[in-house]
C-alpha cells in the first residue's frame, strides 16, 4: 500500500509512488547543480531534492509525471524534505488515480448507473432523446464521470460533477410532487444537464483549476452551447420547449451576481435554484467540516468564501469520517 | 348562497352578508345627515349609502360587524355603490368565515391532524415533551391554526400558517435522509416551531396586518419567546439543545438583511433555511400566478415585492385554479 | 400628409390613419352594442366610439391592424375622444411606418451600407468570414435594421439597434489605436456583433416588448447561439479566437447585476464595455431630454431607471430637436 | 512588582507571574522528552521551554494557569523563548487579574455605584422594578461587572461592558431633554440593559472569545431572555411597555445588516442608536489610536474592520496615554 | 387674522392674501377667454378662476405675487374653486411670511443671538476670527437665518437651518467633555459651519427647491467654497486647521453614498457625523409625525425616504402639537 | 550605467547609488554598534549593514538621501544583504530621478508642449485664460509635470498625471463630435483640469503615498481649490459657466461610492467619466500586465483592487514591454 506524504516521518526512508508538481535546477554554493522537485499525492505535498546522479536522474522524468521514488526524509527549517536517491517516471496503469488525487468516495459507475435509471423517468419524447445523445457521446461521458463540481467549494473532488449530478437529480424526484404545476419531464431533465458545461469549465487532469474557457465563458455559456448542440441533433425539438429547458441552465445561480443572466422565472427554474443550492452548500460544509475541522473542535474555522464559522456539535460521534486511504464505501447513497 | 361583491351588475337588487369596514356620517347639499359606509367580502370592496331613516339604521350596526343588507347597486362617477335600504349587524355563528376571508383551500382539522402524525416522528425525550406543550395549549392553537403565514407574501390566507408549517414539516421528512449527518429530532422541531412567532406577529381578524408587537419585535423574537416560555415547563431540558433549536428559529431567514440576527450555522439550519425558502417562494408565487395572472396570458405581472416576472406557459391546462365561491377541494395533498 | 393624434381638437372632423390597439364590444344604458377601439399613431393615443353601423363596421378591422377613420373629436370626462363614423381596415403599403412607431432620424441603409464598410477593415480571414455570413442571412438582416436597441432605454426606436451598432463601431475605429495591444480585427468585430442577440429579444412589430426568449434567455444568449450559429458555417474557426470573441458578447454590460456571467477580462473587452456603455448613456440622455423636458427647462424630469434628473443648459439653442411631423434628416451623422 | 513579557531582553533570567496558555510534549532529536509550553500576559506572549526535570514539572501546573516561573531569555531563531528551570501553577488570588488581561482603566466598583445612582433616576415604578431586580441578581452582577463590550471592536477588556454602559446612560441623561416627546425612563432603562446579553455572548475568563449561545444566538437573543426572565418576576409588567423596551434592545444596532431584527422606531429607539454607535465608534478608535499608533505618527495604521485609516494629529500632546504597568488611574470620568 | 385656503368652505365668500403660484390663460367652450389661477399659503393649494373683467385682472398681478383676492368657493368635479372678482397684487410688507410658508416656531432672532453666545465660546483666534467673518457678512445672514435646512427630510421650513445649525451646537456642547482628546474650538467651530453651504443650495423665496448651483455641487462644495472664502481673510490662518476644518465640513454625511467625498477620519469628524445624524433624524420623524400621522393613530404611515413606519404610541398626549395659525412659542427650548 | 538592486547576485561586489529609505541603529551580540539601511532605487528594495567605521560612516548620510555606496553582496536567511564598506550621501544631480523611481516612459516636455498646443483649441475667452492662468503657474507646473495619477492603481509613475491629462483630452478630441449637442470648450477645459487636485493630494518625493490633505480632503476637493481660486483671477468669468465646470470635476468619478459627492447629470460629465474610467482602466490593467504577469502567462495574478483576472493572450508578441534599464523610448504617441 502506498505511503502517504502526511505520514512520512523524520528520517525514515521512503519508497512509495508520487506525482511531480514542479522540477527545477539549482546550484549549491559549492558550484554543483542538484534538482529541486515538489512531490505530491492525495495527503499533500513535499520538497524533495536530487543531489546525486543528478544528470542522469533529471533525464528520467518531467513536471506532471508520476515517479517511484525512494529516499531519505530530513528535517530543513523545520519543514520535511525528501532526499532522493533513485526516481523514475512511471505509467498511469501503474498508480491508483484515488491515490494521488481528492476522490468520490462512491462508486462512480454505480452513481452513473443510477443516473442513467432516473433519466429513463423522462417521458417526453425529445427530451428523453436529448438525454440519450448525451448517454452516447462518449468523449463527453468520460469528462463528466471524472469531472469535479468546483474547484473548492463543493464536491471538489474527481467524480463531483457527477455525484452532485445525481444527488440534484434524486431530490427532485423526492420534490417535485410536493407542488402542482410542476413540469416533471423538464425540470429532471433540467436537473441531470444543469452544471454539464463544468466539463469544459474546469481541468482536473493533473490539478483542479479553471480553463481558458471557463474563466473567459464560465460553464453556464459553455453548459448551453453544448446542450444546444445536441438539440440540433434532436429531429423538431420544439422552440418553446428548448427556451424553457435552457432558461433552467442560465438561472439556476437565482441571482445576477452569482452569475446567472437571468433569475428564475418559472416554477421549475425557482425550484431547480433552491434544490441545488441546498446541495452546494450541504456538500461544500461537509466537505469543509471533513478536512478543516481541529480535532475534536464543534467549530470549524472561518469559511472564507460562506464567510462565517459553521458548528457541528455532535461531529465526532455521528459523522462517518473519510478513511483517507482504505474507503471501500460502496456506492450511491441513494 | 352568499351573493359576492365582484357579482353585483349595475341596477340590481342586492340582499347579502357583508363586512362593515368603514362607516362615517356624510351631509347632502341640501344638509341632510347621511351614513357612508365601505361593504367588504372576500371577493372586494364596494361602497354603500344609507339614505333614509339614517338615524335609526346607525344605531342597528358599527364598523368591523358583520352586516344584513338590502339595496340596490347604482353606478356613480364609473363605479358601483350600493344604495342601502335595510342594514343589521349579525353574529359571527351567522356567517361563514371563508366568505369574508381569504382562506386555504385545505381542510384545517385534516392538516392539523397531520401536523400531529408528523410531529410524533420526534423521539428525542425533551423535544417530544416540548412539541406536546404546544399542542396541549387551547388558546395558542386557535391561533396557530387560523393565522396566516404572511400579510401577502405567501400563504396570505387564513389557516396559510398551518399549512406552511406543515408543508415545510413534510419537505424535512422527504429530504434529510438524503444526507449524513443531520439531526433528525431538531430538525423536525424546528421546522414545526419556525414561524410560530406568526400567531401573535399578525392580526387576522378583519384584516390581514401587523400587530403592534409584530412590528416592534417581529415573529422570530415573538417565536423566541413562546419556545422560551415552553422550554422552561420542561424538567431538565438540555440547555445545548435550546441554543440549538433557537438557532433555527432565528437563523431561517438566512441572511441579515432578511431579518434573521444569525446566519444558518449547523446543517440542520442550512437546510431548514434552504426548504422554507423554497416553500414560501413556490407557494407566493403560485398564490401570485392564480390571483394576478391575465386570463390566457403565460406571463404574470411585475411581482413588486419578488421585483420580477414569472412565466407559466401551461398555466391554463395544469393548474387546477381554485373555484372563489365553490371550492370543494379536499385535504391536504400530503 | 396624415393627422396626428396629438393635433387634433375638441370638434375637429378627422379623416386619417391609425393603428387598432385595442377593440372591444361595450353596451350602452339603452342596451345598444357599441364598439370602443383604442386609436394609436407616432404621436400618441385615442379613444375611439362606434356608435352606428357597429355590426358592419366590426367586420371591417380587428386589433393590429391599419385603418382609415373617419369621425369627429369631442371631449369626454375631460379627454378628448373619436366618434368613428367610418372605419376600414388598410394595407401596410397604404400607410409610412414611420408615422405609427418613433424611427430613427436617420436613413436606415445608409448606416446600414456604411456598417458593411466599416466592416470590411476586418483583415483576419475567419472574422471577415463570419461577418460576411451575416451580411448574407436575409432574414437576419430584415430584423436586424429594423429592430430597436432596447424596450425604453436607449436608441428605442425603429432602427435604433443598428444605429447604435453603427456608432459603437465608429467608436471603436476612433479610439482603438490610442491604446497599444489592443487586436483590432478582434474589436471591431466584437463591436459589430456585441447587440445581436437583440433581434430576438424584442417584439416590435406592433409595439416594443420582450420576446418570450427574450424575457427567459436574454440578449446575451441569444446573441451566443446565433454566433455560434455562424462559427460552425466557417471552416476551421480557431478556437481561441471563438472564445475571446464569445467573451467579448457575454462580458460587455461589464457586471454581474448588469446581467453579464462574465467581467470584461481582456483590454479589447473593457474597451468595448466602456464605449458602449457610453454610447447607451448618452443617446438615453438625449432621448429623454428631447421628448420629456417641459419647454424652455434646462433641468430634465427625474429619470427613473438613471434615478437621477439631468441638466442641459443649452437645451433650446444647440440641440436640433426632431420634427416630429416631418422629420426629412437624412442618413448617419458619420 | 511583575516583570511584562514585552520588557525581557535577550540572555535576562526571568523570575514572574505569566498565564501558560499551550502546553504540549514534544521530543528533541537525540530522543529525549520536553516541555513547550506559550507563556502570556497582559503585555503579550512567549514561547518557553522546559528541557530538565520535565516530567516532575509537568505535573505542576496545566493549560490555562496562572504560574510561578524561572528561567532564561534566549533567542531562537530571531525570537526570544524562555528556556525554564522552574514552574509552578499559582492561584488566582496570587496574582492580579488586571497583570494578565486588559482591564478597564476605570474603576470598576466605583462605575457601578455610578450606574446604580443613575438608574434610580428611573420613576416608573415597573422599570424601576425591574431595575431592581437586575441589581440584586449577584451571578448576573459578577459577570457584568467584569464582562468585555466585545471581543476586539470597542471596549474590548475587562469592565469594558459596564464602562461601556455606565456611558452610554450618561450620554442619555445629557441628551434626552434636547427634545420633546421622549419617555425619559424607557430611554434609560433602555439604555442601561441593551448589551446586557453580552455576559452571556462572550468568554473572558482566560481569552476574550465567543461562546456557543454567543456565536449561535447573540447577545440581542441572549439579553432579549434575560429581560423575558426578569420582567416575568415583575408582577403585573403593562405589555406595552415590555414590547417597547424590547424594541430598543432588538433595534439598537441600527440596521439589519448589523444583526439588528428590526430597525428602531420609536424616538427612544433612534436616540438609542445613534448615542451607543457613537459611544462604541469613539471608543474604538481611541482604543485603537492608543495601541496602534506608531510612536509620533499622526496616522493610525488601517482598521480593518472599519476599513480606514484614522487621524489624530495631537495624539502625542492631548490624549493622556495608559501606562501599560502602572496605572493607578482612579474611577470614571463622569 | 388670515383666512387659510385649508379652512374654506363650500359656497364661503373669501377675502383674503394669497400667492400666486400659476397663471395661465383659458378659453371658454364659448370661446371667451379666463384666467386659471393657482392660490397657495402655508396650508395649502387651490385653483381659482377668473371670469370677468379678465383683460383688467390679468394686469394687475403676476406669477409668485402675494395678491389680495374676493371671491367665492364652489365646488368643480369635487374640488373646491375660487371664483374670483376681485384680485390685486400687495407688496411683501403687506403680508406675513409665516402665513405663507412653513416657518419655524421658534424666534429666529432669539436663536441667532444664541449662536452668536455659543460661537463666543471659541478661543482659538483663527477660528473665533473665522466665524467673526460670518456673523459680519450681512447678505450671509440674511440667507442663513431664513434658508430651510433640507427641502423635505428635517428642518424643512423657513428657518430650519438655523434651527438645526443651534440645535447641533448644542449637542456638541452637552457631549465633547464627555471624551478626552476632542478639540473643543474645532469641533464647535465645524458644527456652526457644517451646513452652511445650504444657504446657496436650496432655493426658498416662493417654494422649496434646489438651485442649480445646489443640484450640480451640493452644499458641501457650496461650503467649503464659502469656508475657503474666508479663510483667506484670515491672515496667517494655519494650514494644518483649514484642512481638519473643512474635513469636518465634508465628511459630515459619513459615508460616500450620502454624497460625502470622506468618511469621518478624526474624532472630532466622528462624534459631529453622528450628532448632526441624530438631530436631522429625530427633527425628522417628529416633523413627519406632527404632519403625517392620521388622528388617534398610534402609527405613522410609510415614510418614503427613511423606508420604514415609525410608532409613537402617547403622541396625542405627550407631544405638544404645532398650532399652524397662532404659534407665539418663543425661542430656542436651550 | 547604474546597477539595480534587482541584478545583484551573491558575493559580487557592488558599487551605486542608492536611496536611503531606512537607517536605524542596532548593537552585535557582543556589544558594538552597527547600522542597519534600507537600500532602494526603482528596481526594488535591499537590506544593508555598515559593521565598520560605523561612527565615520553614519555622519556622512541620513533618511531620504541618494547615496554612494560600495560593499558586498552576502546571503543572509535566504536574502541578500549587502555588506557596506563605503557610504556617502550625492546630491540629486548626480544621479537620475528614474533610476530611482518609477516613471512614464514617455517623455514630459513633449507631452506638455501637446497639452499646451491641445489647450489652445479651446475659443471661449474665460476658459481660454482660465487655462493660461494654470500654465503660467510655475510652482503648479512644476508638480504637474511630476505628479503620479495614482499611488497604485493606474498612472502610478513620475509623469503619470500629465500622461494621463494628455491622454484622456485626446480622448476628448477623438470622440466629441462624435455626439450632438456637447460643448466643446467646456468639455475640453474639464478634460483638462478634472484631476489636478492630485499634485496635493499625493506626495511623491521619496515614495508614492497620500499627503495630509489627501487623505482628509481628496483630489476632488482639492481641485475645486485650486480652480475656484484662478477663476476669482478671471474678470467676470460667468458664474454658470464656473458651476457647470466644477461639475465637471466632481461628479468625474460617476459614483458616490467612487467618491464623488455629485453624479455627472450633464452631457459633457458623461462623456468626461466614461473616458476618464477608460483610460484609468486600460492604463491600469497594462501596466498590471506589464509589471505582475509571469513570464509567458497568458493570465494575470489576482488583480485585488480590480478583484479579477485579466487574459492577454498575445501579451508576448504585441505589447512592447518596456526596457526597465534602457528605455529611450521617445515621447507621447499622440
């Protein structure tokens, strides 16, 4: 089993798979180069440092490669350093993603087994067929699988995207029939495509963080080009139908300075708003109490973004805890 | 049958039960005393005048009655006035109170009923002995069970309070399972106990407003104040729970500058804030939707208080509007 | 030359051309039907009696339509009104529409020509690409030079959006080159495209409104989905070019609550915000002082969505104020 | 007289009184246990280190005593620490509070028996009462005598809540006869209970910090309930006069999105308002004037939470400064 | 004693003062011409109309004349008229202002001496020098003693400024010892100015409005410039007192959305920014009372600028109202 | 050619000029004294340490002056500190200002001499002089030329005022005929003098920062000064005019929450604000680019006043960066 960067210890010797977040050279004062990398995995991060074979070393791997590494923990200014005798790129077959990167705890091909069984709910025959194109692009089903849902806020994590996808999705069907007048077919079909424009918005592959696009357009732009993509696709997809299924998309934020260009306007767009934001924030404090609350502590430290402190008096005893290293959690809640 | 303001035509002769929600003393040109009166029933207003033997008839009734007339509707200066003939004050056992008054299309007793069934889910000791204090307390309950749930935002009508709580109770039912962590107890409570601060916030009587210490002190410190005044009959109540279920109460508003003094800070109040929110949107607007919509128009008025339009294409096929004079709709959909 | 509404006095006969606005069937005391019909023109509105003949003359026109009218004002409840005694409905090549809803002063292909030109500085081959598919999209351009740029606020007129396009352009072209870095082709395509989506937005055919697709989508993505439209008709349209240029559409209100999902973040995209949020500024200025300041005021009424009353000393000597009878200015000011 | 942590220098033993606010185990490289602990006072804090004896001494005193301590001021690593060779916790009644906390300047018994004088002002006989019963509740008097006005804004140390409040009552009797219609002893009463739930909001007995019902509930709840409590045991309270004494505590922030439920109205509410904002303003900024100013500087750092800059241009001359050791400044100002 | 326009009744002859607030030329159905009058004093407005001898009338009075009027009240679509045969313009002598326009009912000699007492009380020779200046400038005075301190928010009648300018300088007064560390001759010297920019900013002779001057700089530049003035007859004014001086005049708003270009930055900046808010605020919801408040009400109406209601619960008891015709209060209640 | 503190590396020796920014005294562990300097020139900041001749040494200097210095460069806790062995202070014709401070990059006098040659358009005889005064004010002029536009945010250089007056007058010129109705003179004299208050609102002699009055008045208030005080030296300058141009200049920043205390209400201060946050803008997002961006980025850092990103994706081909060292880069590009 891997070992973890937060558990390595003063002088221990390590030997154990990373992934190299940055590599560069540098010169002792005696004149002699060595190698300057910063190793990283799931737990964090680490100095590490090259000062022999370094010619030969430095051939054997590049920034964002994955490496065995072995060699010796040291103790630099009171940070952890990792002495490196031996390293070497390795394959992506060879690591374990959930090692090296924040994962679902869930079962992603059970989360998308089930998400496929919802859609099957929608009985509107050019929605259904909206939803079965996107079922088929597969390039696309691979991004959305793996895609996390933001960068830090909620469900930022590999297989977000579509964990939040099916959590939205289930709410509504245990909401929707609270109130008449609602459109089942459009809104459950408005809650699986809500966020789908994350695909582009973010890239994950080697660390989270906003593309081009997604800084310059934001997923909701990019989330209705792709929807309307495939509406072409759909033989006499009905206009009204389409404005309505697209207004689901742009104001599902409910407000202009949260980014949507337009507030909701329909019942389906007002609950679809409250529905995902309820589960933005739930998983985002949850998500937060997980990794930021101090040992035994009922209050969190300060949210930056929420900008307040959340409390959770019983913490300890009720929440089931992340193994960080052995989850064999199995599955979808739902 | 009761004949309803908004059906009087011109010339008719009228012979109903109507509210007194004005009266004063008028002088004709030719100086002769006579009684101006403003009729009320729950579809309208209209304006009376009572010509002859005035003097008599002022003393057979006064502002706030309700009142036997006779007249006839004449039209003056554009608008329909009815000149009054007889008049005479009757017992509130004579009328029927959903005549006058807006009122939930739900059978109160039903929903009540309910509302207890629901709130027997609660297992916790102190909670469950705090919910049945209230349902013990004749003169609250009158109240609880007539008051509106706003003056016209949402469930502005007679008996909206109930309905809103017991709306909210069952979305808490439907959702928290859905996630880890969430005290089912408090949560429940707490979505029971929100508004009941609403009791003694309005005054519904003849009229949907304020109360004097529902503009001074509002519903939440006025519902502070009742689940204080209970808490402390209940032996040895745990002093974190207090705080705990307060925090609900005073935090569902969600924001400051909507009135709440604290944000929602535990996911039991996270959630509480994100589904009443959801049910008093849904609700106002559909309340906004069934009253203000243009006959054949998918577009609503400009909603001053929401600042927006709605939209709702299917408004005519799906929405079952309710009948104003002969609703025999059944129960509570839950 | 036609009769405006605003001319007309108290027993002056009439013999014109006006719009139906509204129609509808009316009883009198006596119980004969009559027609009430709300007349429109440039100028204003009427209303409008049909005393006899009304079977017959009901045939004759409904609502929407053109009519020739004849009849005689008289004046009622203090309102001036048309006695119709002769109504017929008319063609839309009998009547100018410039005589029935506000236009532009200007002549409408001849900015229309002078926009082509300007176009053609357009060096880059997929932008000039792009551009020509406009110029060449018929029914686009049949709405394009007639739409207004907005409901009330700026260029709110027949030809208002591509007089406002025309001006941001020319703007552009004055003021690119006083800055370094700025990619022209990139901009003045920007500027040309930036309001497009407008030509959806509104309904103007009979009066100025938002489109359904208008109110629930928007300009902004509406103008996306037709440049997206016409991206995918170019061969090989660079990617990157598609998303500063789609980042210029989407990001030119310049803030959130201005209905923008994106801040302009490139200098082309602040440019273009600045410029056109100045051209908008001041034609709403100058659209409000012409037509609401009382004679001989130098200090504007309050403006309600400015929130502010604007000052312009000179009013009366310096600015030309439109005829609003017979307005023969020709063409584009550049 | 006790040596301040801010005075030591480098290589002086040490022979004091200090607070061990952390106390943790830690292990040196050649393997051996000892003690880190955080020393602090009035004046600040330091690092120390016990390196012999270490388990006898641990066992001598824990996290949050008072100690005995001896040792020698070294520098490590451009900070001095305190290597110990002796501690010893001590009790309260060794020490002198005011050596370890900020402490009003004022003398607290003194401002009290200013306060009560004050509020036997109070002629209405409930108030009065109720006054009264504040003043015989010996718990709520210990806490309220020493309690902070908050944890860092404006009188933000020990005593600083009656200093606070024994102020703002003063300003009360300076000002309400400037105008008519004010309920002089409302508006005093008012103003000697409005933070009163502050001794429940804030700890203070080791740290200045939140308590639980302080971030959960706040002092406007918290004081709310402790008026509740009182007034019950006041026989025959007039309802009004509750709620509008009420009104002033919820009120006096000002604003809802300063944690106000409701804004003040009622002229007792307005006056209230105004005089403890100025009163807390004017405080902190000396406060902050007095510890943060640069020695000479005419201008005062940035304040971050009122995100400016302040000015004091004779600082140096006017403003008699707290000697941070001996002040034997006696009783308040009034 | 005057006949106010508020006390005539229908078919009453009138003989009275008036002012002529519009005048404008009508004909007659019959085609005769008449004059249309707008009559105005302190309580109120009334058309008038005069039908005979009109070419006569029309010369003898002019638009903003006090006139002596004859005629009788009738009643026109239930309003009442003035049916005037007599009618003549009388000199400024002839008339009381008081009768004219709202007034403060204190006497405006008496408090000026009492601002000249008070301004005494400055030691400080630059500043005592400053304000010499301006108890000099007799076409200053003539202003500042009648000028309204705001059109409609508080003080707003004929006097108001003065009132308010006495009013704040005694606050200051009765609460800078209350500090230590405020200059005393600075601050009272700022409150004596702070205003004084509204003797040029608003226009007061025939009704209350802002000058042109007053709408495009406001009274703080207004003030500072008048400030600045006389400063520069000061010989050897010091620079570092002109600067906090006139910081006092520009930061008295307080924040930057109530137009001030400086938030307060010094104490004395402070504590005036929340005086002269308090004494606007209270003048303004007692005026708003005494005027607006239906008889017996406990509640105010909506109050359109403050956005709230204000509750005055003994107004009608406690609160000595103005009597409108004989006020012979004296003087300043200091 | 001077070296920069920036191109000093490890154990070279150096020999410059600096500015000394700070000099203090300290004392070695064994007792002697040394100095301890803050070196600086436009490259940055370095520490320095005179061990020997210490007494000698420390006459020959003091605060703020440019200096002599040789010595050595040595590493000392990961910095560089330069080892002095020879100090002494040079006067300010030894050295170039814009070695040491940052400064536009194009040349003054030129860019003055356009400014004059702008000024002359302007025909209105008191604006023509009014300018004329300004320009033959040597002491202003000597400020102006110099003055930055800003401490940080945009124009923040030696020359940056007049830059930015150059710039944003010929901005004037390129787009004020684009509109009808504004008043060229006016408009342009604005241009001109809208932002002089910033020569006394900053200070700029040895660092950029805020003087007194800058901070307590602002370059709005200042300004108005400074022009109220020219046109009391213009004979009969009329007063609407002198109102309108001081509009001008206060309400430039178009917000009060930017700090104007007016918003611009006339066509002329429109366009004046919406080309003067242009230029303000695009100046300051450049030199952003120019200075933050890292090498071969295409995005920004986190702009924290602007609070965004900025993208430049040509940012290495197009924009000519400017040569910190050699800049003959000649004059203004107007």
């Amino acid at each position: 089993m891997k070992t973890f960067l937060n558990e390595i210890k003063e002088n221990e010797d390590v030997d154990a798979f990373f992934l190299i977040k940055e590599k560069t050279t540098g010169v002792t004062k005696t004149g002699n180069a060595y190698l300057k990398v910063k190793l990283g995995d799931r737990s964090g991060e680490m100095e590490g440092r090259i000062w022999t074979s370094v010619e030969a070393l430095a051939e054997s791997f590049k920034k964002d490669d994955f490496v065995h590494v072995r060699g010796k923990a040291i103790s630099f200014q009171e940070h952890l350093q990792l002495n490196i005798t031996h390293i070497k790129a390795v394959g992506e077959n060879e690591i374990l993603f959930s090692d090296f990167f924040p994962m679902t705890e869930k079962d992603v091909d059970e989360m998308f087994q089930t998400l496929i069984d919802i859609s099957q709910q929608v009985q509107h025959q050019h929605l259904s067929q909206l939803l079965r194109l996107f079922w088929e692009d597969k390039p696309f089903l691979e991004r959305f699988k793996m895609a996390p849902a933001s960068k830090q806020l909620h469900h930022s994590y590999l297989g977000g995207l579509l964990e939040h996808t099916l959590s939205l999705a289930s709410l509504v069907l245990k909401n929707i029939s609270h109130y008449d007048g609602l459109n089942f077919d459009l809104l459950l079909t408005g809650s699986i495509l809500h966020d789908l424009g994350k695909v582009d918005e973010l890239s994950y592959d080697r660390s989270f963080d906003y593309s081009d696009e997604g800084r310059l357009l934001g997923h909701i732009i990019l989330g209705i080009e792709r929807v309307e993509g495939k509406i072409r696709q759909v033989p006499d997809f009905p206009k009204d139908l389409s404005i309505q299924l697209k207004h689901l998309l742009i104001s599902h934020h409910g407000q202009y300075h949260w980014g949507s260009p337009k507030r909701p306007m329909t019942l389906e767009a007002v609950m679809l708003h409250y529905l995902d934001n309820m589960d933005a924030k739930l998983n985002g404090i949850q998500q937060f109490l997980k990794t930021q609350v101090p040992d035994g502590s009922k209050w969190s430290p300060y949210h930056p973004m929420f900008e307040q402190f959340f409390y959770m008096p019983n913490l300890w005893e009720q929440v089931k805890l992340p193994n960080p290293i052995d989850q064999n959690d199995e599955g979808s809640k739902e």
